[in-house]
C-alpha cells in the first residue's frame, strides 16, 4: 500500500487567502508526478494554519514532486507568504474504507447495509 503525506503550513499576517490560493494550484501539479489524490484543508478556527495531503503509491514519486521544479520555485516565489521550516510526513497507509451511504428520508443519508 502506499502512503500519505501531511505537510502543515502557516501562513504570514494576512496572507492565508493567497497562501490557500497557491496550496490550490501547486497541489494540482502533484497528480503529474503520481499522486492519485490531494486535499488541502484550512483550519476554521486559526485561519493562517493549512494542511496540505497528497496520496502516492511510492515516497520516491513524492520526493521528485516535493524536490521538482515547480515545488522549488513555489517554495522560492512565496517563502514570504508561510512561515518556516515546513517539515512533511510520510505516513504509511494501513488500512482504509468509507461508508456507503443512501438516501433516506428528507434527503438524509443513512448507512447502506452489507450484502
């Protein structure tokens, strides 16, 4: 299985709209070097704090996005915009599901039963 990487980031007084904006877009760019899926979330409660997750089958693909040019020049562009070190995690997946869900009544989703 492969694994998921966490990387934190902390926006600069005023910049968590622009940072968010570019966490979007350099985010994207990581389904080019493998990553079958990213997410970036922004805290409600402290708005300068995100959390960047990109899912990759091999931590070597992630290393080539992470140490990639347009991770490079992001990094270099927008070192004013997050505050440093930004240190990642790799997270080994062990295990995962989802529910299923329905419809129920008043459009209100409900667990589906197994077969």
């Amino acid at each position: 299985m492969g694994g998921v990487v966490h990387v934190p980031w902390y926006a600069t007084g005023f910049r968590g709209d622009e940072l968010e904006a570019a966490l979007e877009q350099i985010s994207a760019v990581s389904l080019r070097y493998g990553a079958s899926h990213y997410t970036v979330y922004r805290n409600r409660d402290d708005r300068y704090h995100f959390i960047q997750s990109v899912e990759f089958e091999d931590k070597l693909d992630w290393e080539r996005y992470w140490y990639g040019p347009e991770f490079t020049d992001f990094r270099t562009a927008y070192q004013g915009w997050f505050q440093i070190p930004v240190i990642y995690t790799w997270n080994d997946r062990v295990c995962e599901g989802s529910a299923a869900t329905r419809s129920g009544p008043n459009g209100v989703r409900t667990p589906t039963p197994s077969a």
